[in-house]
C-alpha cells in the first residue's frame, strides 16, 4: 500500500507469502529457526532489516510464558521439521498482524527515482543547478569538490539518495570518480562529475534496495477496534468520559461537544491521532461528529450514554480503517 510516494507496510505483502523451510538436516534449534524467519520476512518486505520490537512483540504472540525468560527459553529449544514449519508460518503470520495493527512507512531506494532525473537532460540539468547553487554558500561560483558529498546527503531519501549510514557504498562511489579534495569546481564541471556518481548509485540500488523507515505514526483505527472488542476496557473509558463531563460546569452542553472535547484532549490514549496534527485529523472529527450531532442533543442516562459512545468509537474507527491518518511523530 502507498501514500504520497512513500510504502505503507501494513502485513498485506506477508499475507500472501507462504514461506517454507530449507532443507534441515534433523532438528533445528529455536535460534536458528528466527534467524530463518526474519531473513524470509525480509525479503518479502523488500530487504526491510525489521526492527527488534516488531519481532519481538512477534514472537510474544506465538510463543507463551513470561517475557524474556520465553524468549531464551525458545531460542535454546531443538525443533524437528513439522514443528518448525508451524512455528515459520506463524511467526510470519504473528509479523502481519503486528504491521496491520502498527504499519511502517518506508521509502524503497530502488535506483528508479534517480534513473528518472538522469534520463531527461532538462531535469538533470535543473537538478545539477539547483544543488550547486545550495552547495556554493558563499556564492562564489565555485565549490570543492568535496561538497558532492554534501550534494548527496543534501539530495536525501526523498530524491532517491539513502543515508551513508544504510549505504556505506556511497564512499566507494565518491572515491572512484575521485570527488575528494579541496580542488575547485564551476557549475558545469560540478554537473560533468555528479552525473556518473549519481549513475553508479542507481545501479548499486538497483541490485541492492534500501529500505529507509520514517518516523510516521499510521492511525487505522486497528487499536479502537481492540477496545471496542474489550468489554472491560470500554467500560473504563465510559467512565472516564461519564467523570468529565459530569464534572462539566454547563449541564446543557450537547452531548457531541462534551465527547469531541474529551476525545481532543485524550483521545491519543485510546488510538486516535493526535487532535493537533493535521488538518486530516479535524477532517476526521468534523466527520465523526457530523453524523452523531443530531443522535442526541443532551447527556442521558449512563446506560444509553455507554451505548452512544459505542456509536461513537465505531464511527471513528471506520473512518480510520477507510482514510488512515498519517501523523509525523517527528513534529
């Protein structure tokens, strides 16, 4: 799934994966057996190196007991092939379910986005003027040629160029086209020794992607649902709800304002994105509250309060599950 040019990985590739064990010469151990599934997973998420909480909140759902002392307990355990096949299709499946409820946004650095501003001159050329012009701070017409790094590091993620931390094979590139040193050199020379860096980049990529993980919150109203099917903790937020606006001073204030402006203020708590991030999220208020307001004009009894709130929650969540909200967690 995409969004604005990024990939949204929300377990829909491993769904359709169906991985299957090399060949094992008798038992395999615990340890082992992950290290098989995560290299599989991986591939399928297009080479994604999968952060250590996603595996490990992955592997808590399918193996019991206790936190750590599972977790070591499993990797020392020996596995015959029936049982590790199982454990494989269910660590996999456990990896899905996690995305589905907490997705990652990535870009994949494929080399394409780069091939696309080599394969028209005009856009090479604009690309080449407008990264010199930034380079050359103090505008003298010229930069070092040891600047091409900073063009690379200045051009980022979203023109196609992975951070030299995930592509050390940056330095080798720059290195061969010998763009080191304090040697000057004017825009069009600048342009003339960029062109084949940015080339060699994009066929390095194009052998070996990069997967880049932004730091976006996707809201897809996968947590309310979790809450909606959880009696006793609906029940808690009924009543958190019930204390505040009790303790309203307006008795007559409508029902749909006293909820909207709890939720504004806590609604983060109970998987709705953050009242303040975007102009999506009023979108999404405005939305919810649109198709209530007319449901109920006071506060009722708690009973029928409960289920209003039901209605509620589940107008939000449905939103959700059709239009995500895409929160940076950076702001």
């Amino acid at each position: 799934m995409s969004e604005s040019g990024l990939t949204v990985l929300d377990g829909t590739h491993l769904r359709s994966f169906n991985p299957s064990l090399p060949e094992l010469n008798g038992s395999v151990s615990g340890a082992q057996l992950l290290d098989i599934a995560d290299s599989k997973a991986s591939t399928s998420l297009f080479g994604l190196s999968l952060p250590q909480n996603l595996k490990a909140s992955a592997l808590s759902r399918v193996i019991s007991g206790p936190g750590d002392h599972a977790d070591v307990t499993f990797r020392q355990t020996e596995l015959d092939k029936d049982k590790a096949s199982k454990f494989l299709s269910d660590y996999i499946s456990a990896i899905a379910d996690e995305l589905k409820d907490d997705p990652l946004v990535v870009s994949i650095l494929d080399g394409n986005t780069l091939k696309m501003f080599l394969e028209d001159e005009d856009d090479y050329a604009m690309l080449a003027e407008n990264l010199f012009t930034d380079m050359d701070i103090e505008d003298k017409g010229k930069i070092c040629k040891n600047e091409l790094r900073n063009a690379l590091v200045h051009m980022g993620v979203e023109m196609g160029i992975p951070p030299f931390s995930e592509f050390p094979l940056l330095n080798d590139i720059l290195k061969k086209h010998g763009a080191e040193g304090e040697e000057e050199l004017g825009q069009a020379q600048f342009a003339e020794l960029l062109q084949p860096i940015l080339q060699e980049t994009a066929d390095a990529l194009s052998e070996n992607h990069v997967v880049i993980i932004h730091n976006v919150k996707v809201v897809n109203g996968s947590k309310l649902r979790k809450l909606l099917a959880d009696e006793k903790q609906f029940d808690n937020v009924v009543e958190r709800v019930l204390q505040e606006t009790k303790s309203g001073k307006d008795g007559l204030q409508k029902t749909t304002e006293l909820i909207r402006s709890f939720f504004e203020k806590h609604g983060k708590d109970f998987g709705l994105p953050p009242s303040e991030s975007n102009d999506a999220v009023i979108l999404l208020y405005d939305a919810v509250f649109s198709e209530v307001e007319n449901e109920e004009s006071v506060v009722k009894a708690d009973n029928e309060f409960r289920e209003y709130m039901k209605d509620v929650l589940k107008k939000f969540a449905e939103q959700l599950e059709d239009n995500p909200i895409y929160c940076d967690l950076d702001d």
